[in-house]
C-alpha cells in the first residue's frame, strides 16, 4: 500500500483529525498555516518537534517546567524553511527535553507507533516519526544529540537523516548537549529529506558551530553511483534479533544488485564509543538543567530527573577526557572503517521495536537493558559527529518496521542520501503506510 499523494493542508488536517486521537503526534495544530510563498518547498506541509522556537509563540520542550513558554525568537531551521515556502501546520510530540529514547512523556501523554499504538515511537523526536508515518505531514524536523531523529525513523519506517555536527544551525532550537546535538529531517524517502536539508544546511552567524563547509548539491547528487559500502555481517549475525539481521542483510544484498560494491570490515567499538557519548551528554546535559534541577526537581518526570542526577555524578576527568579522545576516535573510523568505501551500513537497532509496556515504568528488570539495546547502534555516530542516514528495510513478524542505518563521513550527507535513493528505487518499503 503506497501513502496519499494529496498533501495539501485540507488533506492534512483531515489525517491528522483521524489520527491525532489514536497516536498522539501533536501537541498544536494550527487554524490556518504558517508561511508559504514561492521557493522549492512552496505549499509542502511541515510540522516540528515542539523545540524549535517561533516568535511570540509556545514551546513547550515536552516538559512541564516549560508549559507555556513563549519563544522570544524563530529558530534559524524554521526562518529558512519559511523562506523556501514551506507551510507549518503545528507542532510535535516529543520526549521531555530530548532526554529520552522511547516517545513516552507523563506530561504530554505517550506518542504511539502508527502500525500498532502499542509499540514505541522512539525518541525523542516521537511526534516527527509518527507523523510522517502516517502521512500527517509531508517531513518533519527533529534532533539527534543519541540517536533521537534515527530511532523514530526506524521504529516508525520512515527515513530520517542525522547530520553533520555542525552542518545545521542550531540556533532558536532547545539545547541539550552542546557537543553532540544535531538537527535533521524526517521525510517518507531520502529524496525528500535531500528536499528540506537543501534548505535548512549552511552556516549560520547566530550559531557559532555551524560550519562555512559548503553546502552540496544534494538533489542533483542522488542519481551518481558508483558506491563502495562497508559491512560487518558476522557481528550483525552474531548481535542483531534474527529479523532484523534478515531485513539488514537482505537491503545489503539488494544494494550491491543495484550496483554497489559491499566491503567486510571489522566493526567499530560501539560500546566503547556509546559510553564516551553518555559521559559527553550527561555531563553537558546536567550542566544545562542544573539551575531547574536546584528549583524545581518536582517538575521533571522519574526518568528525566534520574538521567539528569547522573550527569551530576561525571567526573570531570572523565568528561575532559571523552572530549580529547573524540577526534583520535574519528579518525581511526574514517581510515579503518572507511578505508576502503564512501559509508558503512549497519542496522538502526539490534532489537525489534519494542512495546511500550516494556519499555516503561512496568517494564520489570530487563527494561534498563533493552532499553540500551535500543539506542546502542545510534549514540556512537553523535559521538563521532558525523552523519547517518536511517531508512526501512521490511518489517517484523509483529509488523512493525525495521530500521537500516547508512554512516558516512563529516558533511557527506549527499551520499548518504545517495546511498538512501539508490535502495530506495531498488525496493518499496519507504512507500508503505500503516493500516487505516
């Protein structure tokens, strides 16, 4: 079943009214639509995660400390898309201050997975990845400070693109960890994403780490080919859930029918390099909360609050030192993983997506567990700063999507996208939409 093609905001805001009470994707809708106008994106409706700030309007960051709060300037992202014609139609669920894997959120209520609202959107841009699921919205923006664009791409078979740090401005967007958030699209194919990336890349002066690297012609790219992809089958075999390495494996085989070369590569030290990723967001995301962590601990959810009083536990000889490893790290990836290919593929999650149950309050002593499992694949790339690109490669025996994940080099996401669109046109799970 392919998705509707009619995205006019009348056809929205008719999905969005049969949808909004079985999954939850957003927190506002707007009467009439923002922006507008001629460029590339003239007419196409968006929706954001509810971070990205808009002048005198309410973001609420997922959070009851900032219910209400009223923005004071537009976000750099939202300023450019406006500038291309887009529309916005509202905005997203999201987890609590970005801190959080899974979409659920006591304050806001869960967002739930489009293919079954029993099962998890992933997070914590939740309310993007259901949204363009179930053809709310034609893209969404989200962030990845640990995976967060990624694993609601996967969970709800979508794709979603993790830039460069750097590649995007981050400024008017939520901050939760200065050395490792990203922002990126959502869309239903990685020629879309190329779309809203065209737009939103570049170097912004109101961010002082966005990058002067120039910006590439991403649509004009996606027909090259010519593609060398690094692989690590035995450790897919050995550590993904049987589908998932099933699904992974058989998009890299139709990859190379499509014409490109796959490369056996020793894999990199995810956990290794997942845990220098936790001890940089911890640290950085305790310092950013510390003020509301002294004031009003109350506010935050169980969840949120302990991942924050970690953060204050960091040594920060500890903290230092993931920092002056990271460059050292991200070499030996490009020359070792990459020696001998343009990006390495690898799954989005080890495990099938799983419920929401499991992964909650009630999820019993396995729940810390899975839900490392859950991001385990993910956090290393923001460690690293480069891009990654997520896109689904079929589907589970409960039928819900499975999630394959490109990694590249810093500011190569015109191959990633590449990459993206050559699988794309080669097999047709981007164009499955959930039931009803």
């Amino acid at each position: 079943m392919t998705g509707p093609a009619d995205f006019s905001f009348e056809a929205c805001r008719e999905r969005i009214a049969r949808w909004q009470p079985r999954i939850n994707a957003f927190i506002r809708i707007e009467d009439k639509p923002r922006g507008g106008g001629g460029g590339p994106l003239a007419g196409v409706p968006l929706a954001h995660k509810d971070m990205f700030y808009r002048t005198g309007q309410v973001s609420n960051c997922g959070s009851k400390i900032r219910r209400g709060w009223v923005a004071s300037e537009t976000s750099t992202a939202l300023e450019r898309l406006d500038a291309a014609g887009a529309l916005q139609i509202g905005t997203l669920n999201m987890a609590e201050f970005a801190y959080g894997p899974t979409g659920h959120n006591e304050h806001w209520g869960d967002c739930c997975n489009p293919w079954n609202p029993d099962y998890i959107t992933g997070g914590s841009s939740s309310g993007s990845g259901a949204a363009v699921a179930a053809r709310l919205v034609f893209g969404a923006l989200g962030s990845d400070t640990g995976g967060s664009v990624r694993i609601p791409a996967a969970a709800c078979g979508v794709t979603g693109l993790k830039t460069t740090w750097g590649r995007v401005s981050r400024a008017g967007a939520m901050p939760l960890s200065h050395s490792l958030d990203t922002v990126g699209p959502l869309a239903g194919s990685a020629e879309d994403c190329a779309r809203i990336l065209q737009v939103i890349a570049g170097f912004d002066p109101k961010d002082p780490v966005s990058s002067r690297e120039p910006v590439d012609d991403y649509l004009s790219g996606l027909a090259n080919e010519g593609l060398r992809v690094s692989v690590s089958t035995s450790w897919i075999e050995r550590n993904a859930e049987a589908e998932v390495a099933a699904a992974v494996l058989g998009a890299a085989r139709a990859l190379r029918s499509a014409g490109a070369t796959l490369v056996e590569v020793e894999p990199p030290d995810f956990d290794l390099l997942s845990a220098h990723c936790i001890t940089v967001m911890q640290s950085e995301a305790s310092a950013q909360h510390a003020p509301w962590m002294r004031e009003r601990p109350g506010d935050y959810s169980a969840a949120v609050r302990a991942r924050l009083e970690a953060g204050f536990a960091v040594p920060a000889a500890a903290y230092l030192e993931a920092l002056r490893l990271r460059g050292a790290w991200l070499e030996r990836f490009c020359s070792r993983t990459l020696s001998n290919a343009d990006l390495y593929l690898l799954p989005a999650m080890n495990v099938r997506v799983p419920t929401r149950e499991q992964t909650g309050a009630r999820g019993g002593a396995g729940m810390p567990k899975l839900l490392a499992e859950v991001s385990r694949l993910t956090r290393w790339v923001n460690y690293l700063g480069v891009p990654a690109l997520v896109l689904p490669c079929g589907f589970d025996s409960n039928g819900l999507p499975i999630g394959l994940q490109f990694v590249a080099r810093p500011f190569a996401e015109a191959t990633l996208l590449r990459a993206g669109h050559a699988l794309q046109r080669a097999t047709d799970w981007h164009r499955r939409v959930p039931p009803g």
